[in-house]
C-alpha cells in the first residue's frame, strides 16, 4: 500500500482523483501549509457489528455512548464531563441513557412506520444500559474527580467556556 502527500487546495481540484487513488489502496495525506492534516484512504464496511449488548465490548460501547452524547449535546469534553460532575450519569432517559439506546441498536436499519423490532430495540436498550453501569459508574467518579476552570456563572456570563484545570 503506497501513501502520498497533497495540499488542501490542490486536493479540491482533484478530489475525485484522489478518491480513486484511495479506492486502489492507496492512503493520501492531506497537508494543511505543509504538515499533515487528514488522511484518505478507501471506505470499508464492517463486515460483524455486536448483534446483542453481550456480544459488545462494554468498555468500548461506554466510550462510543458518552461520545455520542457529547456530541448530542454539542459541548467540549471538559463542558460534558462538569456536567456529569454535577448531575451524575442520569438515567435511561437522560443523554447518556439516549445515546446507549443508539449504540444497542446501531446494526438495526433505521425505525420505519410499522416496525416490528420496537420491542427488541427496548429490550436490546435495557439490556445495554444495565450492563453499562459498572463502566458508566466509574466514568462518573472519574468525572467527580476532575478540577475544572471557568466553571462558575461569572465566567460562564462572560463567555469563558469551562476547561480542565
């Protein structure tokens, strides 16, 4: 597998070039005033994704939900982590709870009018959700441990986002 290295701008112009290169096996590097700043390569379907909350990787599946929720939220790392300092992990419900609902259920086709699989969906989210605890549990002690800056509504109201002290 060879790997070559190309401009932003000139990647723009040659986009389509480039995703044929990539197809072919070949990784091209994208560099942003000289240095690398993303990589291309070609596009791989899983081929086994965890059918059931026993068959996943708890550990990584507690990652992939706390990072769907920061995202969900739309807040920096430190911002969600102060949060779960504060309120804890929450419940089910809660954005966690939602985003291990997406994780449990991530090899399912997106719910359709007339479904059939709800049920199996709740049931692949509690089962998920309660095998979680241990690491989600852990994740918040984590959080309730950190010393975080720029966390009070003083800096907040003058628009000092709150970060890792």
């Amino acid at each position: 597998m060879s790997s070559k290295q190309i401009g932003i701008e000139d990647a723009r112009k040659r986009l389509g070039d480039l995703i044929d290169a990539a197809q072919q096996g070949e990784t091209v590097i994208l560099t942003r005033h000289g240095k690398p700043a993303a990589r291309l390569t070609a596009y791989h379907q899983e081929t086994t994704v965890p059918a059931t909350p026993a068959q996943m990787d708890l550990n990584q599946a507690a990652a992939r939900a706390i990072a769907i929720a920061r995202e969900n939220r739309d807040m920096s790392a430190a911002e969600f982590d102060y949060e779960i300092k504060i309120y804890g992990i929450g419940g089910p419900h809660g954005p966690i709870g939602q985003a291990v609902y997406t994780v449990a259920n991530g090899h399912l086709p997106p719910v359709e009018p007339g479904d059939q699989t709800i049920d199996q969906r709740e049931a692949n989210w509690v089962e998920l959700w309660e095998a979680l605890q241990p690491e989600l549990k852990a994740y918040e002690r984590r959080c309730e441990a950190r010393q975080f800056a720029n966390w009070s509504h003083a800096a907040r109201s003058l628009g000092k986002r709150i970060r890792y002290a």
